[in-house]
C-alpha cells in the first residue's frame, strides 16, 4: 500500500484511468481479467475478480473512482497475535450455550460476521465449506479459524 502523501489524487486517477479499458467511470471483473492476462498472470480466473470487485464495490459489480481511493488510502490492519485471536475467538460465544473451550456455535460467528462485516448468509455458507464444523453440535473449532487465516 502506498502512503497517501506520497501520491496525488490526479496520479491515483491516471491509473484508476488506464485500468478503466471501456471508459464507463468504472473498473468491472472483465477489465481487471483482461488487465491480468496482459500482464500474464495465467493463473486468475474470472470468478476470483468477481469476488474480489465484490468485496470492495458498493454496487457490487463495478468499483468508482471514490471506492479506488479509499481502498488505496486504507492504513493496513494491525497484526493480532494468535492469543489475542482466540480471546476475541472467546469472547463470541453465548453464554446460553454451552460450548466446550476453544469453540464457538457457528450462528454466533455467523450473527457476528453479519453484524459487524456485512456478510451474508451465502457468504456464510461459503466460508464455512472451508472450516471444519462439528455437524453435530455445530460447533467451530478455534484452530479451524486459525487455519484457514494462515
């Protein structure tokens, strides 16, 4: 990431520009596709872009210049240690349910994901064929999280 100081915003525009191949005021999955080819990284794949423009646009299709600056200006998140991971891990679960140490129900990391990161449930549900859940229980193992961040 680059310092916002060191680069203008009419400089954060000019690339912003030459990624906009069809000149609609917008960067698409299919320029950024194309973008890619050209510099020959074979192997991305339409679906990776999609998701990706996805994550940042607010449309959801297309990103604007106003959501290219920002994401060009955002400070990099601050590294956790994995002790402060788990006692956020922790502090998820209900106290209703009983959960052994080290696991959370997955409605709680669903309600929060859904809260505080927008996600939806189909997002959800895509994240979760990549952890591995207790089917019985529905519990979500600390170090299954941990995995997949890794």
């Amino acid at each position: 990431m680059l310092p916002a100081t060191e680069i203008s915003e009419s400089e954060i525009f000019s690339v912003f520009s030459f990624l906009d191949i069809n000149k609609d005021n917008s960067i698409d999955s299919n320029e950024l596709y194309k973008l890619a080819k050209r510099l020959r990284y074979e192997n991305i794949n339409l679906d990776e872009l999609d998701r990706a423009v996805r994550d940042v646009s607010i449309n959801s299709t297309t990103i604007a210049f106003p959501q290219f600056l920002a994401l060009l200006s955002k400070t990099p998140a601050p590294e956790f240690s994995a002790s402060d991971l788990y006692l956020s891990f922790e502090n998820l679960k209900d106290d209703e349910i009983e959960a052994p140490d080290g696991y959370i129900k997955k409605d709680n990391l669903q309600r929060m994901l859904e809260t505080y990161s927008n996600v939806s449930s189909e997002e959800f549900e895509e994240l979760l064929l990549h952890l591995n859940i207790d089917k019985e229980n529905d519990f979500l193992p600390f170090e299954a999280l941990i995995s997949m961040l890794r």
